[in-house]
C-alpha cells in the first residue's frame, strides 16, 4: 500500500496486465482451436499444419465469435489484475487464488464449455465428420419433431419420469423412515439395503435381463404366485413385448389400439420393466439422503407431538414431511434429470425396441452420432441433445417453483 | 391441560412394563427390515447360484435356486477368454482398476486446490468462477458427447485412456462436496498458521489437507466407483478389445454368449465383486459422500 507511487511498480503493473490479458486470450484461442469445427478423419489430422489448414478453410467465422469473447475476458482480467498490483498482499491472493483454480479451470473450459460452443455450432450444421460442417440453419432441429422417433424417445421418456421419480421418491421416503425407527443395527441394515446401488448399471441390467427372459425367475414367481390361486400365467417375453398400459387396458375390453396411434397406447410391458429395474436400483441411494435429513431433525419435535396426542401418521405427516421438502425437492429434480436421461438400461437391454416403445433421446443421440443405423448425423444428434438439455432446465425450473411454493403453505 | 398429563401418565406407564404387543411389533419390524435387505439383495443371490450352473440348466424352465452340479470351471472359462488382441480378462480388469484408482487420484489433488481456493481464499472473480461451477454442473451429458468424441479424436485420444483420464481429473460436484467440508473446518488453526508467515500452499498441505482426509476419502471413493461403474465414455472412446474396461467388455460378452447366460453371469460377478468388498470396507464414507451431494455413479 505504501509503494504505490514509484514508476518501477507502475511499469510492472503494466505487464502483469497485459501479461494476463495474453495469457487469457492465448489460452482460450488453442482451446477454440481444439474444438473448431472442422471436418476430421486421417488427411486433416495427419499433422498439426494440415489441421491449421483446414480450420482457416471452414472455422473462422467460429473463432472469431471466440476471439471476441476471449478478448473481453481477457480485458477484464487484466483491470482486475491491474487494481490488485499495487498490494502486496492481494496480489498475492489473486496469484495464489487463480493458480489453485488453474486445472479445474482448464480442464473444464477445454472438456466442457469448449465442447458445448462446439456442439452448439455444429447443431446448426450437417456434419458427420469426413466432410466439412455445412450450414444448415435450424433444420436440424426442425427434423427432430418430422420424424417419429425423436418425438416417440421423448414420449416414453416423459411417461418414464412421470412413473419412476414419484415412485422411487416415496420408496425412497418409507424406507428411510423405516431405517430411522427406534431400531438396533441401524448401520448393518443400510449397508444391506445401499450395498446393490454401488454396482454399476451394466451389472445390474444384465442380471435383470435374465430375470426377464420367458424362462426367467420373474415369470417363474408370477407363476407360483397365481399358482396360489389356482389361476394360470402366461409367460411373458418381458423385453421383448411392445403391448402398452394403456392399450392392453382397451384389449381388456376386447378392443385394440392401431400401431399408427402409438401415442395412445401408454409405456410398454418391455419399457415398463425397464421403469421396474431402475426404481429398484435408484430407491436405495436417495433412500440415504432421505436417511442422513431424517436424522437432522431434533428428536424434541417428535417427543412434543406424541405429548399432544398425535399418532404415527399425524406425525409423519405433519413433521417429518414437511421438514423433508428440501430433501424431496432435491431428489425430485436429480431423479428426473437421470431419468430424461436414460441409457445405460436401453443399449443393452432393448435397443430401443420393440416397436420403438424404449427408445430414448440419449439412444437416438448416440445412434446418430456414431450412424450405427444410417449415416452418421453428428449435427442432428447435437441438435437433439440441445432440445432434452432445453427440456430438463424446464423440468428442474418448473420443479423448483412448484415443490418451493408448496413449502410456504407450511 | 389435564387431557395432556394424561397421555404424559400413559407414555410414562407404557415405558417400564413394555406390554406383549411391543415386542411383537418390534419382532415385525426386524421380519419387515430383513425382508427388504433379501429383497434388494435376490438379484445377486441368484445371480452368483447361477453362474455354477450349466449353459442348459440356466435358462430352463422352471429356474431352481440351486444348481444340480456346482460347475466352479464356469469362472475359470470366463477368466480364460480370450478375445484376442490382448483382450483377456485379467487385462480388463486391470484396465479398468487403474483408470477407476488414476481418475480418483487426480480428482483428489485438483479438486481439493479448487476448493480450497473457493473456501479458504479472498481474490476478485472467486465467486464468479464458483457460480460458473454451479452452472457448469446443469449441463447434461448428452450434449457434451458428441463434440468430445470429436476433440478426442482430434487429440488422438481415442482408444486411449487418456480420453477418460483427462475429462474425468475434475468434477464441479467434488470440488462442491470439498468446498463444504473445508468451510466448515474452524479457521482458528488458520490464523495461528499464519501468525507463523505460513503461505497459502503451506496452510493448504499442512492444515487442510490432513484435517479433511474424511472428505477426501470420500471423494476418493465416489470417484472411483462412478470411474469403475462408468458405461457410455468407455464404449464411445475405447474400441480395441486390450483397451475395454470391464464394463465394456461384458456389453460385448452378452452379445457373443448369447444364451450362455451362466457365463455373462460370471462376468457380471468379477464386475460387481470389488466394488461390493471396497463399499463394505468404506461404507461409512460412500454413505457419507451420497448423503451430502447425490453423486453416484
């Protein structure tokens, strides 16, 4: 503070900003450049010149919209580095601050906003990667709702989160509760009960798909079960069955629903089963979230309620649930985010089928960018990923509104 | 008032004596709460019978609990395949404990820098580059995919570990998760470090670091198993069968085995096993770490 007015400090503030400034620039530009978008394949990536060469050719338009931002950035940075200077001990701050943050920061603007500028720009092109992006103004995202399978993905994966997060979330709440009761061994039970959600999805649907076969236990128990009753069951090729909910309902009462209206005929037995599995592996883990709120509320809250006279039921209702809201709310919005979002469950399990009832957007998207069935689309799939990110922004913002403005009734 | 001293009589009487019906409410509680765990647990139960089974035995009609013959070979014939390239099983199980244990690490160490900066420091910007943090989190995976696998392959990395090496060295949810802890540990120790002319790297090895080994053991854990349980990078970036993860590799086997449903079985078992000893030796932090933050893999 005291050596502010020496010119050997004034010319070394100088430098450090504009040090930083070039620094910023330098730094966002070769991170532009690694994801400009250019057309790929062995002839343009056989050297570093050849790739140069290929981005003067078709990227510039996008470097520049970069440039102008990196260079904004970078001006700001360098005011801020500039007004630190003079203090020794800011400046030290500043350095320090920024040298700890300095990985994160790369790694996520090379691997994370780098990329998505990229995808943003290429969902306004066709691109496949051998030929250089072409323009291809909102087409992209028009085609998305032309055709049926991007609009049957997002049906079925609407019913998914409408069926899978309440569900999971209200296992989820009861076993918590049920956890948290006066009970000894309270660790030994949720290690057992957490112990199936740490392995990964991969295991747990191919133990499920074997489950599902025709041969498989769950027929075998649905059999016994019925068996009970004296009723007979017929086995069910569980994946592989695209009837609806809604349409065997209508078969019920012996009319059908034509496969053109798609739409009406509900979440199939073999999308179903899949909801099944999911809920059954996912309930257990916010099951501890639910677990760790629940003992956060002070045990005198029960004590006073029991004292007036309020049972099991009324206190629940009226205590534990209210003060879960938050809770709830969280896992609300992270079930629904993973449940738009669905994969892992469908390439192996169905892809997609049948009849198209377990497709996903997440499927579609990794289908058209690697064209496992047709032409690789890399600028449609990225235009598709934009429409569920636009999609689950709402779901959580809507969410948000909802489950927050319940919370002030209480 | 009087109705109050009355229950207060009646909670007060039903204490000592614990009449017949507790117990049997209690008896049904436990019935209840086993009950669920051998639920949740029947898909590994059946599982790990059935891979002792013959390839006939596992898909016949109706399934028994036991198997006929206990067939202990099925193991060693999936740890003997062989799908060439160098792509056997010891290999993939490797692969896929050193980039669960390499990811992990490096989450540990820059993770922890961040939030040590985000905690523990004061620098113009630091709540920007936090909220950028937050907001950076609500991207959702799909749409980084695609342009990923383009700037891996533009950097050579595909069918290399670096492409889930590099990507995975950070995560916004750990730097989150540490960035709590470390709020939370009392500046006091801090402010002694200091008076000793202790710098920011110092104060970060010397104080932080050792009083947050929990929530880094956390992080660690987390890291891990959402590195080893990890499905749609490994498939999209790794396509030689020496380079598979486990993961992979069983995607592959279930197509090959088609109906030898015993031995994809046995592969899901060499998947789910270490995982499962590691959860049982750390539980207390896998269940601290979900509790707090959600994250799993």
């Amino acid at each position: 503070m005291t050596t502010y007015e020496t010119s050997s400090t004034q010319s070394n503030r100088n430098l450090a900003a504009i040090l930083t400034f070039l620094v910023i620039v330098i730094v966002l530009m070769v991170i532009a450049l690694l994801n400009a978008p250019t057309m790929g394949g062995p002839k343009v990536m056989a050297s570093a010149s050849t790739y140069l060469q290929e981005v003067r050719r078709t990227a510039l338009p996008f470097l520049g919209a970069v440039a102008v931002l990196a260079i904004a950035l970078g001006m700001s940075a360098a005011r801020m580095v500039y007004r630190e200077w003079p203090y020794p001990k800011r400046r030290l701050n500043l350095i320090m601050g920024y040298a700890f943050l300095a990985p994160y920061l790369l790694i996520t603007l090379t691997f994370t906003v780098g990329v998505v500028l990229f995808a943003f720009y290429i969902s306004f092109n066709n691109y496949d990667i051998f030929t250089p992006p072409q323009w291809a103004g909102l087409s992209n995202y028009a085609k998305a709702f032309q055709g049926k399978d991007f609009l049957q993905s997002l049906y079925n994966v609407l019913w998914y989160t409408l069926i899978v997060v309440p569900t999971q979330t209200t296992i989820a709440i009861l076993l918590a509760v049920l956890l948290n009761s006066s009970i000894n061994f309270k660790q030994f039970f949720r290690t057992i009960f957490y112990a199936p959600s740490v392995t990964s999805s991969v295991v747990i649907t191919l133990i499920f798909i074997w489950f599902y076969l025709k041969t498989g236990y769950i027929n075998f128990f649905l059999a016994k079960f019925f068996g009970v009753f004296g009723l007979h069951w017929q086995n069910i090729n569980w994946l592989g069955d695209p009837r609806g909910l809604i349409q065997l309902i209508v078969q019920a009462f012996g009319g059908d629903i034509p496969s053109k209206q798609w739409y009406f005929r509900g979440p199939s037995i073999a999308w179903m089963s899949i909801m099944f599995q999911n809920i059954f592996t996912t309930a257990p883990t916010f099951m501890i979230m639910f677990l760790a709120a629940l003992q956060d509320i002070n045990p005198t809250l029960y004590e006073a309620a029991s004292i007036d006279g309020a049972n099991g039921w009324q206190q629940f209702r009226n205590i534990t649930l209210p003060l879960l809201r938050p809770i709830i709310l969280l896992v609300v919005v992270l079930g629904t985010i993973g449940t738009l979002q669905v994969f892992d469950q469908v390439y192996l399990a169905t892809s997609g089928g049948p009849l198209g009832t377990s497709l996903t957007p997440v499927f579609i998207v990794f289908r058209e960018a690697l064209g496992s069935q047709g032409p690789i689309r890399m600028g449609y799939a990225s235009g598709l990923a934009f429409i569920l990110a636009v999609l689950i922004f709402f779901f959580t913002f809507l969410q948000r509104r909802f489950i927050s403005n319940e919370t002030q009734l209480y | 008032m009087a109705v109050k001293v009355e229950t207060l009589k009646q909670v007060g009487t039903q204490q000592p004596g614990k009449p017949g019906s507790y117990y049997v409410g209690t008896f049904l509680r436990y019935l209840l709460l086993a009950l669920i765990g051998l639920i949740l647990f029947m898909p590994f139960i059946l599982a790990a019978l059935g891979t002792f089974k013959t390839d006939a035995e596992i898909i016949s009609f109706p399934p028994k609990l036991f198997p006929q013959e206990w067939h202990v070979e099925n193991w060693a014939r999936v740890w003997n395949t062989d799908l060439g390239n160098g792509g056997t099983f010891p290999r993939w199980l490797f692969n896929t404990a050193f980039l669960a244990v390499t990811v992990a690490v490096l989450e540990v160490i820059f993770c922890s820098m961040a939030a040590y900066a985000f905690a523990r420091m004061e620098f113009p910007g630091r709540d920007a580059v936090f909220n950028f943090m937050l907001a950076t989190m609500m991207i959702p995976g799909a749409v980084t995919l695609i342009p990923a696998y383009v700037l891996m392959t533009k950097l050579h990395l595909i069918n290399s570990f670096g492409s889930l090496i590099l990507p995975g060295a950070v995560s916004a949810g750990s730097i989150f998760l540490l960035t709590q802890f470390f709020k939370s540990i009392p500046k006091d120790l801090e402010e002694a470090a200091v008076i000793d002319g202790a710098k920011h790297s110092e104060i970060y090895r010397e104080v932080i670091i050792p009083l947050a080994r929990p929530a880094l053991l956390t992080v660690f854990i987390l890291q891990f198993q959402a590195m080893w349980n990890a499905f749609l990078q490994p498939l999209l970036y790794l396509n030689s069968a020496d380079k598979y993860v486990l993961n992979v590799a069983l995607s592959i086997f279930q197509q090959q085995f088609k109906a030898q449903w015993n031995l994809t079985l046995v592969g899901a078992m060499f998947n789910a096993i270490p995982v499962m000893i590691l959860f049982f030796i750390f539980s207390k932090y896998y269940i601290e770490g979900v509790a707090y933050t959600g994250i799993k893999g």
